[in-house]
C-alpha cells in the first residue's frame, strides 16, 4: 500500500467518526425542554443528559434552568413547567458547564434532537463557550429511514411499535430516555443494513428522510 493510500485511509477513518459498535457501547441520550419552539429566541428551561453503556442507561445530570425570563402559558401547557417551579434552579451558564463533562465526545441521540442541538449552539455561544462538537443522530429520522412506511415516526409512535415504554413525556428526562431506548431498539436494524460508522448513519438520515 502506498503512503499516499496510508494516509488517504487515515483520514477518512478521522472523518467517519466513531463506529456503530463504539456507538452501541456508549452514547449520550439528550432532550432540552424550553421557553418555546423556535431555537433562534427560546432558551432552555430543563436538560436532560443521560449516558447508556452498552444499551442501559447510566446516572446522567438532569436540572431545571432559570431561563431569566417568563415562560408563555402555550409553552407550560407543553411540558408543564411554571415560572415558580424553575425559580432558584441554576442559570444556564452554569448548567452548560455542569453538562459539559457528561457529553464529553459521546454521540448525542435524540429525538428530532436537531431543535436540541440549535438550541444548545445558541446558548453556549451567548454564554462564550465553544460550539459543541459531538455528533448527533436523530430516532426520528432513523427510523423513518429504515421504515418509510410507518409514516409517523413520533417519539410516542415508534415506541409503540419498537415496545419501549414512554416515562414521563415532555419531561427532559422522560422524553432523552425514551429515545435513548428507541435507538437501542433500532441499532440491529442499523447494523443489518451494514452502516458502519457515525457518518453513514448521518448521510442514512439524510438520504431517507423527507419532511
């Protein structure tokens, strides 16, 4: 093999990131509750981090925030929260900070987990923290890509059809576990259509997955 091979091979394993087996023995399940909908104004109201090894889920951190402002009715009609309920929980500065170290360079999964992530960029950058680089797969899309038949793919729906059970939904600790488990249900299809890595498993999203 060449040297121009060697290093062409390096690169791209740097690039397809971790394995679907590094994947499989650790991840980090995600969910942000928030002020509303749209990931250019809402901020976070609660998060959920939590770790699965090897398909369990661990300890992870889950916190109320003190978004340091109202949250509309509309918004607590959702996920249930009140202004009360999130006043004197820590600011968001400082949860981000408390949740960097269980990210770490884990895989984020979520479901429809882009919103989380957007939301997550925002913040940080308001807060003078570096962009997070973890990679982050989506159930939703996933799924819809290996069953396009299904039609819905919502966080209630592909646990009916996958047999996890739903915990506390619209709760950020409710609804990170739930995917968390959704995903752990979708890893033997995933590998059965031999996807290898992280990156494969991103382009799988895009390629099958239309709104």
């Amino acid at each position: 093999m060449s040297r121009l091979s060697i290093r062409l091979r390096s690169w791209l394993t740097i690039e397809e990131g971790p394995s679907l087996e590094l994947v499989r023995q650790r991840f980090v399940a995600l969910d942000v509750e928030t002020t509303g909908l749209d990931p250019r104004r809402d901020t976070i109201v609660s998060l959920a981090a939590i770790p699965f090894a090897g398909g369990v889920p661990a300890r992870g951190y889950v916190t109320l925030v003190d978004p340091g402002r109202a949250i509309p009715p509309e918004s607590t009609a959702i996920h249930g929260l009140t202004d009360a309920m999130v006043r004197g929980a820590p600011p968001l500065d400082r949860v981000l900070r408390e949740a960097e170290p269980v990210f770490g360079d884990a895989v984020l999964v979520g479901h429809n987990v882009g919103f989380d992530v957007a939301v997550l960029t925002r913040a940080r950058r308001a807060c003078r923290l570096p962009r997070l680089r973890n990679p982050a797969l989506d159930t939703g899309r996933l799924a819809a890509g290996l069953h396009p038949e299904w039609g819905d793919v919502s966080l209630e729906r592909l646990a009916e059809r996958l047999g996890v059970e739903v915990v506390g939904r619209h709760t950020a600790d409710g609804d990170a576990l739930t995917a968390g488990r959704i995903f752990v249900a979708l890893l033997p299809e995933l590998q059965a259509r031999r996807l290898r890595t992280v990156s494969e498993l991103r382009w799988f999203e895009r390629r099958h997955f239309r709104r």
